[in-house]
C-alpha cells in the first residue's frame, strides 16, 4: 500500500488548535496529523508580506 502524502501548513501552532474547536476534537485531530509527520519548522521573514508592504505585486480591488 503507498502512503499517503498530504503537505499541510498552518500558522497557529498544534497546541492552539482547542482555540478552534472542543479541546477533545483538538487532541485527536493533532494526534492524527502529527502521527509519523516530518514537521518542517521556517523562521525568518515573509516575501510575500515584504513585497505587500514594499507596494510590489499588489493591486487595489476597485
């Protein structure tokens, strides 16, 4: 059987998921995503919000 791959990301952290939803359904959920995950943690700086700021590549909607 192949395995799944399923590439997710998210800005709020997995122990802020029972901000979202009953603390039951949180705990399972992050267990289902988290069980054999490769989490690849970024740091730094956004492009796409430095390029928003900067005025590059962002139009007004009229």
């Amino acid at each position: 059987m192949a395995a799944a791959r399923w590439p997710l990301s998210s800005n709020l952290h997995p122990s802020g998921f029972d901000e979202i939803m009953p603390k039951t359904l949180a705990t399972a959920t992050v267990d289902r995503l988290l069980h054999h995950a490769h989490i690849v943690v970024t740091d730094g700086d956004s492009y796409r919000l430095a390029q928003a700021t900067a005025g590059k590549g962002v139009t007004a909607l009229n």
